[in-house]
C-alpha cells in the first residue's frame, strides 16, 4: 500500500469516466486518502460511492469538497478545506475547440482560469504546507497540444504549455523543500465526455500514434501515480509523454 497514510487532492475528479476518476481509483487501490473536488456535487457523491464500492478494509478516507476552480476565490477555499495533502494532482481542465480567428475572449479567460491560474494558486497555496510535512509530490496533466501545433487548439496548448513552464519552474522552487513537480502529457484518451463529444473513435485521433489507437483514462492514471509516488523519488521537473508514441513519430 504505497500511498498509505497519504492524503492526496484530485482536482478535476467529479465525474465518472474522467481522468481524474481513473487517477482516484489507482490513488485509492493505493491505500491514499482522497480528496476528490468537481462542480457538481450529486455526481462528485457517485464517484465517492464508486471508489467506496471498489476500496478493501485497507482502503482510505474519500470525501468530495465542491468548488469551480475558475474562480479563484473557490481555488482558495479548496486549498484551506483540503487541508495538509502530500499529493496534488493538478487535473482540472477546460479543453476549447476553435481557430484563433474566431475564438471568443470568455472562453478564452475560463480556460486560462482553469487550466493554468488553478493550479497556480492550489500549488502555491499547497506546496508550503507539503514542505512543513516533510515534502510532497506535485503532478500537472499536461497534453501532447503543448508541444504540437493541432488547428483548433491554439488556446487550449498554450494554457498546456504554461503548464508545462510552470512545472519546470516549480521543480526548481521547491527541490530544497522535498516537494517534487512533474507532468504528464497524455495523447487521445477515451474519456466520457471526450467519447460523448467525438463519438468513440474519437475522430480517428488513435491512427496518428504509434501505436495505432487511444488510451484508456486507467492507463495515464498508472502513470500519474508513479510521478506521485516515492517510487519516482529522484524524479522532478519531468514531462512524461502517455500519448502511445505520438510525439515521437
């Protein structure tokens, strides 16, 4: 039970069928306490019943703390409800489909909201109570948009790419205090709102790894929890690529 005696915050984990569900779930299998955080309370009560419903005698506390992370004040009370953790997981997202010409300034200032001034405020917030605790793990979910120029998603790469400075950044910040920060950056990955969304051939987005096909969420969450882990210890400022080979062909 590598994650035993943990706690571990799971931003973006309201919702069955997310990343940020499938991250909780390994979190959990883990013996790690679980603060999970969404909008909507009824569905955030249906993924503390699944984790329950799945977790052993050996499993942890889970609890749900509703808060929109678009808005700082709720990033703010989140921290200070979420207490000490020694793992946060930066997984919130917004994700926006337009051309540059076109894109409208409102979603434009949610997705930085979301993806790149939350997890600001939630590391600055968090990091120093993980350094009073003896040190912490950090992990932002990034994107293969950080690194790739895709049409459509010039607003949601670079809140990614931010994300991925950030992460370096904090990597130097924080090394002297044991608080490690590192990414991960998956590829298509079948997610029930990107499968609601695209259908579930996703577009044929799978065909343009190497590996010819999406991810399912389980598979990027193994690897968000070995970053979190202690078997990743001399790990920190890494950008981890989940994306079946896709930027490297």
């Amino acid at each position: 039970m590598e994650f035993a005696g943990k706690t571990a915050l799971v931003t973006g984990s309201g919702a069955i069928g997310g990343l940020g569900h499938a991250t909780a779930k390994v979190l959990a299998a883990g013996g790690a306490d679980l603060v999970l955080t969404g909008t909507d309370p009824e569905r955030g009560a249906q993924v503390v019943e699944d984790l329950r419903a799945a977790g052993g005698e050996s499993a942890g506390t889970v609890r749900f703390v509703a808060a929109d992370v678009s808005d700082s004040a709720d990033v703010r009370q989140l921290a200070e409800d979420a207490g000490a953790v020694d793992i946060l997981i930066n997984n919130a997202s917004v994700m926006t489909f337009s051309p540059t010409i076109g894109q409208d300034l409102a979603s434009y200032d949610t997705a930085f909201a979301v993806n790149v001034r939350a997890p600001f405020l939630l590391t600055a917030l968090l990091a120093e109570k993980m350094a009073a605790g003896g040190g912490g793990s950090i992990v932002n979910v990034s994107s293969t948009a950080a690194g790739l120029g895709m049409p459509g998603m010039a607003v949601y790469g670079a809140t990614k790419a931010a994300l991925e400075s950030l992460t370096r950044t904090w990597a130097a910040e924080f090394a002297e205090s044991n608080v490690r920060v590192n990414a991960v950056a998956p590829g298509p990955m079948r997610t029930s709102k990107v499968v609601a969304a695209m259908g579930p051939d996703m577009g044929g987005m799978g065909l343009t790894t190497a590996l010819k096909r999406t991810s399912d969420p389980a598979e990027v969450a193994h690897v968000i929890a070995f970053l979190a882990s202690d078997r990743a210890s001399y790990m920190t400022g890494a950008i981890v690529a989940a994306d079946g080979g896709r930027t490297a062909i």
